[in-house]
C-alpha cells in the first residue's frame, strides 16, 4: 500500500534561501540536484577546509544501507521510524528495508520544508509495505511518538533510525534525553540505529566552526565517548559503537579506512 495523502500541497515560500542549510548540503555533497547556490558555496568552502567530506557523506549512507538492512534481516524488523531524514537519495530505508522484507512499513520525519515538498519520494512503497511522512521536529519526541503510532504497531519492535542528527542538539544532556525519550516510547525487542560525526580532527573542527558560523544550524562534533552515551541502557549489537566503516562493513564503494563518525545498532532489552 502506498499512502498518497500524508504531504500537504508545495510550500516553497517557507524554503529561506538566504542561508545554507545541512540537509541540502549533504545532498550536494551526496551528489544531489536538490539544494541552492548559498548551500554550494557553504559545502565547498567545508570541502576546501575538509576535503574528506564527500567521501564520509558516502560512507555514512552506506552505513545507514548496512544497519536497515541487518534490521530488516537478521534482526527482523519490520518497522521503522526514520527521524531527520533529509532530502530523499539513493538506498532511502524504505528502499533498503523493502528489498530485504517488502511488508515493512516506514515512518519518516523532518521539519526541513524542503523535504516536505520532495517528500513524495519518500512515499513510494511495496504493494505488500507501507511509508508515511510526519513534519515535526526532533526536539519535540512526543510529537513524533504520537504521529509514528498512525501508521506503527507499536505493539511490535521499532528500527528507529537517527542518521547524523544528534548533533543539531547543542546541548548534550538534552540530546541523550531525547534519544532517551524516543527508546522509552517503543516497545522491547525494538532498536536504535544511530551515528554521528566526531570531534577528533582538527580539518573536520575548522570546517565544522566555519559552517556553525554561516548562520546554518549548527552541528556540534561529539567525541566518541559521548556518541557511545546514547546507547545507555540498550543492549549493543557486535561490534558495538565504532567507525562506521568498521560496523559490518561490505564491499561499499569509496569507502574511507578511517571515517571520522562513529556509531552503532543497539536493543532495547525487556524490562
């Protein structure tokens, strides 16, 4: 089933042009058509700062591919919620966890304007699945909670997907309470994808203070041990929270021997 009535009609005049913003930069750097000239000029000063960053924008989505597919697979998922999903691309979780199980049914959330008029993308869907998309902000669990249980079971274990995100939180406790809030609110048995960049090269901090100083939203770099601080309480699957090319990886094109992102799949154990 595809839902065909969840996007509201086009509301460009909402899209600010004047300052970039990450979401449409990713998908420059990711290759993209969807993005502005204010978000080129951004993402080529990070890359002249960083010139790693189209290869660890690459990497971090093959990542997402390996982890929606172990969860689909071997860990037999058949939900998930997909929170700060960006612009749509290649392999969205849809499209990776239908191929693996076509009778999935996903849940994707943004509150980037620019996604929701592209978010029909996102709706597209396996005869036997189901996708929806909510427009709500990552800041506000409880919005999202309440939207995922229209088209979630939330009597059935949950993938919750969250892809480079956490960093828009400036303030650390406030993100591991929200991831915290979001795990609270799904059932045992379900699980949390996550990944976020880290603070350890010294490139990576110039570019990443130069864009937190573009007017964007800015994206605070964590060291590994606070990003391992947003499985607390969950039970971590092998190989735990490490570079996101050394978690299960494959033979992924392009790959980097040494992403500067960490991350992990963890479950949430019975009580």
């Amino acid at each position: 089933m595809v839902q065909q009535n969840a996007v509201p009609p086009e509301r460009s005049g909402r899209i600010d042009t004047s300052v970039p913003h990450s979401a449409r930069i990713w998908n420059y750097w990711l290759g993209g058509k969807d993005h502005y000239e204010v978000d080129r000029m951004a993402g080529d000063q990070y890359r002249e700062a960083f010139p790693g960053i189209d290869d660890l924008a690459r990497v971090a989505r093959y990542y997402l591919t390996r982890t929606v597919r172990y969860l689909a697979g071997e860990a037999g998922v058949r939900q998930f919620l997909d929170v700060g999903t960006g612009l749509p691309t290649v392999d969205n979780t849809h499209e990776v966890a239908q191929r693996v199980a076509p009778d999935s049914r996903i849940v994707y959330v943004d509150n980037d304007p620019l996604v929701l008029v592209h978010a029909n993308a996102l709706l597209t869907s396996s005869p036997e699945g189901r996708t929806d998309y909510i427009e709500a902000d990552l800041r506000d669990p409880e919005t999202v909670l309440e939207g995922a249980r229209k088209t979630l079971d939330f009597t059935r274990p949950v993938g919750l997907i969250l892809s480079g995100v956490m960093g828009h939180i400036a303030d650390y406790e406030q993100a591991r309470g929200i991831v915290r809030r979001l795990i609270e609110g799904l059932p045992p048995g379900s699980y949390l994808s996550h990944h976020d960049a880290a603070d350890e090269n010294p490139d990576t901090n110039a570019a990443q203070d130069d864009y937190n100083d573009s007017g964007a939203v800015p994206y605070i770099l964590r060291t590994r041990e606070q990003i391992e601080g947003f499985y607390e309480g969950l039970e971590l699957v092998p190989p735990g929270v490490v570079r996101i090319t050394e978690w299960r990886p494959d033979a992924d094109p392009g790959t980097v021997p040494h992403a500067g992102a960490f991350g992990g799949v963890a479950r949430k154990p019975s009580p």
